[in-house]
C-alpha cells in the first residue's frame, strides 16, 4: 500500500472533494468553502477524479525549486566567505560579495548556507525593554554625539576613539565620528572594523580619508531615510560658544577672600563681581582647547586674575653635628658638680621657732611665700621632704 504525504491544506481539499466525489457537494460549494476561484475547483476535481488522492498533492513535492542556486554558486560563495569574509555576519557577507566579487547571494539564503556550514552562528541576546521614542520630525533638529572607544585596527595599531555624530530626523551619520546613535556605534564596530582590516589600514590619517570618501557616502545611502518634513533647523554656529562646548569644565566655590582654587594656584575675581557672587556661590571655570581659562555664573563670563602668593622667608638649613658625637664633659668647677644650691644659712631664731628642717629654709628661698591675709591666723605645718 502507497503512503501519502499530505499537508493541512491538502488534507482539507481531500475531504471537500471527497463529498463532491459522493456527490454530497457542488463544484460551486467546494470553491466556497476553500475559498478558491471555480476555474481552480475544476481543474483540482478533474486531477482528483484522474489521479485519486495522489493528484491532490503539490507537484513540486519532493523536487528541487526552480530557482534553488546553482551546486557550483553555493560552494563559489562559501569559498569567498572562509578566504576574505570570516568572521562577518551574512548581512554585510552579502553586500560585500555583491559589490566587489560580483556574486549576488540573497542574505537568507547566504545565512542557511553558513549555518549549514557550521561557518557562523546566531548569537542570541535577551533584550532589554525600551519604549520608542519618535523621530524628530527636521533635519538638524536634534543631532546626536558619542564617542565609541574601541580597537578599531584590531591590533595594527593603539586604541583609537571615533567620534560618531548621527541626525535624529534622518540617521544620517556625519563626518565626525543615546538610543539611536549607540546602535550605530555597533554597525560600525562590524562594519568599519571589517573594512579597514580588509583594505590593510593601519593608521589614523589613511582611515579618516577612506572613511569620509568611502565609507560614510555608501553608509548613508544605505541607511539613512527622508526627514518627516523638508525644513533645515541648523543654526548658525557660534564661535565662542562652541569653544566654551568643547572645553574642560569643573565647579568651583568661591571663598571668603574671593579667590577659587585652581590646580594648586588661586584665581582672584575682582571687587567689581561682589554684584554677581558672594562666597560659598559655585560658579564654572571653563579650560578651552587654545590654553584660556574662563570663569562663567551660568551664561555670565567674570574676570579674574592671577593670585600670586608672596614667598615666604625661606627656613634656616638645620646645623650639621659638631665635634665629637659624645656629649661635652662639665667642668670640674661646674655648678652641677657641687652642692644642688648654697644657700646661706638661717637665722638661729627662725630656725628655732621651726620644726622646719634646713630644706624649708631652701624652699623659702627659691619660692618666697605671699603675705597672708590675716596676720594673726595660725601658721599650717608642713612636713616637707627630706
């Protein structure tokens, strides 16, 4: 017994004309309930009733499509791909095969291929969730800079950074290189990075000409798309504006003495921003690309001057060790080598009138006693140490 593969559909078909074979259906209700046209419904009842359920089956069942590639054009294309193009994902592949090889392979069909091959894989990434933001509706209405570190000469060469400037409006990418313009950085980490190691550039001047000669008219002719309306909105550029963009900015606090710091020096504001500042205030001091320092509250530019400290009296070289390192030897008639002190000696009355022993009177003699308050109250005994 024969097996047949059927579909969905042809198993459908198979029913609907089953019933007409049984004569339960008309041609016209069997075109109904399939929803095709009456000359099909005759042309599939008349393969049916000739060939049974075998003629309900799709002819090209089991053969090649018509327009399959060629055997010799897959194994040209895989062939190229594993010479020039590893590493490169089928899209870009594709565009480069067609535009310096000659060979035209649809981006699906190049992608089974490889996969087929084992010569790429899908890297599959869980994205995050984020809302989408409408594109502004001019061009230069709002254009978007980031800078995208990265090996950009897949080791020919050091790091380099490559200034990435895209339209909102358009995605127009310009000569200078958050949503939009990060995953451009990405196309062109693929992209531009693959091109350079194909071409042999290895240095910053040979990559900046190809790239605006080159690279970005094809990059935005493939990619960049007509503005919502036809208005230009750029603005004329501001020379000392844009110095002050394009500059180092850091936040100061003005002290008591109305001075910033700065760098290990001062900036002093003059008398005359008393009106604009006062101490504790922050204001921004701006360094510019031609060596200027500048000092901003806001859009208000203030003066200032240099602070110079006045140098103070340079301290005295500390004396080097003289003589002997032993220490000096007193004298035999040194004070130290005699008594502690010679005092005279008391009075006999006083001594007598004292239980006080000739330490006392020592003691008397170095810190002599104030007078006392009240004469005639009683003198305290001490008993001092001998």
């Amino acid at each position: 017994m024969e097996t047949i593969s059927m579909s969905g559909k042809e198993r459908r078909r198979l029913e609907v004309f089953s019933r007409v074979k049984a004569r339960e259906f008309s041609l016209a209700r069997a075109a109904d309930l399939l929803g095709i046209s009456g000359r099909q419904a005759k042309r599939i009842w008349a393969r049916y009733r000739d060939e049974g359920d075998a003629g309900l089956v799709h002819r090209l069942r089991g053969r090649a499509s018509n327009r399959q590639p060629q055997p010799i054009r897959k194994e040209q294309a895989l062939e190229l791909y594993r010479e020039k193009y590893a590493g490169y994902g089928p899209t870009l592949a594709a565009e480069c095969m067609e535009r310096d090889d000659g060979l035209a392979a649809p981006t699906s069909t190049l992608r089974r291929w490889l996969t087929s091959a084992e010569l790429w894989k899908q890297q599959r990434r869980r994205k995050q969730h984020r809302r989408r933001r409408p594109r502004r509706e001019h061009y230069g209405e709002l254009v978007q800079l980031d800078g995208s570190h990265h090996d950009w000469f897949e080791g020919r060469r050091g790091l380099a950074v490559l200034m990435v400037m895209i339209d909102d409006a358009t995605g127009r990418v310009f000569a200078q290189a958050k949503g939009r313009v990060e995953r451009v950085d990405r196309t062109l980490q693929d992209r531009l990075v693959k091109e350079l190691t194909r071409l042999g550039i290895s240095d910053l001047e040979s990559a900046n000409r190809h790239r605006v000669e080159s690279f970005l008219p094809r990059f935005n002719a493939q990619f960049a798309r007509a503005a919502a309306k036809r208005a230009d909105v750029h603005r004329p550029v501001d020379d000392e504006r844009m110095l002050r963009v394009l500059s180092i900015q850091e936040e100061r606090v003005v002290m008591p003495d109305w001075t910033l710091r700065w760098h290990n020096g001062f900036m002093q504001l003059p008398r005359a921003t008393t009106a604009i500042v006062q101490p504790g205030d922050r204001v921004v001091v701006s360094e510019q690309l031609d060596g200027r320092r500048r000092v901003f509250v806001g859009e208000v530019e203030l003066p200032w001057s240099p602070f110079r400290e006045q140098c103070a009296t340079p301290p005295k070289e500390p004396r080097g060790p003289t003589g002997s390192s032993q220490g000096q030897r007193p004298k035999a008639n040194h004070p130290w080598r005699g008594k502690l002190l010679a005092a005279p000696p008391p009075p006999a009355a006083a001594v007598a009138g004292s239980r006080c022993s000739a330490p006392a009177a020592l003691f008397a003699t170095l810190t002599p006693q104030p007078a006392l308050r009240n004469a005639n109250r009683p003198r305290r005994n001490t008993q001092h140490p001998k």
